[in-house]
C-alpha cells in the first residue's frame, strides 16, 4: 500500500452557513490523502494502474463548486465521490478548510477533516 496525496488546493466557492457568505463567496482549502495499491504503477511505470492526480482534482473541484452549507458536508461528498470514482482505493482522509470565517475576530482559516475506509 502506499499513500498519493494532493495538498494545497484551493478554490473560490459559495459555500456557508449564512445566506450573505453563499452570495459573497469565500476561499478554501483542500487537502486530500488516499491510501492504495501503487505496486502495479511502481512496476509498470504506466498512469493506468494508479490514480490519475487530474482526475482526481477534478472531482473534487465538482463537489466544491456545488453549494454547501456545512464544512463537514463538503468533507463527506469529497469522500463519497472519491471513493465511488475510484473503486480500487482503500482509504481517503480530506481536509476542507474556509479562509478568513466570519467568527467576528481574527481566525485564518476553520478545518475539518473526515477519515473514511471502504466498506466502513
């Protein structure tokens, strides 16, 4: 087993709690770590037998351009479609942070991270 991870995505999206901050828009974060087999690509040196890194932002380019209001809804559909998309991944762990919240004072940036295995 071995681990790809994607870190540092950011993207401008409508995401938020308040109405105002879906309108507005804010920056956030992504970052996202999946666990598989990377023997067959580590042999074979050929992009079939691993996670193509482009599809894989792709997709979670999809789910953060899709409306939310809740960080830990956009972690789990991040989860959901990694995993739907990619049946031979073991695990995904993702990262989604907002810059700047609204909290009425100085905070860089709220996390949340979710963890899944398949099957669990």
């Amino acid at each position: 087993m071995g681990q790809i991870a994607l870190e540092g995505m950011e993207f401008f999206a409508f995401h938020g709690y308040y109405d105002e901050e879906q309108k507005i828009g804010n920056k956030y974060g992504v970052d996202l770590y999946i666990t598989t087999n990377l023997h067959a690509a580590g042999a074979s040196d050929r992009l079939h037998e691993t996670v193509n890194y482009e599809v894989l932002y792709r997709v979670v380019r999809e789910e953060m351009m899709a409306p939310a209001r809740l960080l830990e809804h956009l972690g789990h559909r991040v989860l959901d479609r990694v995993l739907e998309e990619f049946p031979y991944i073991e695990a995904v762990k993702v990262s989604v942070s907002k810059f700047n919240p609204p909290l009425g004072g100085i905070c860089h940036r709220a996390r949340v991270t979710l963890e899944r295995q398949r099957g669990a």
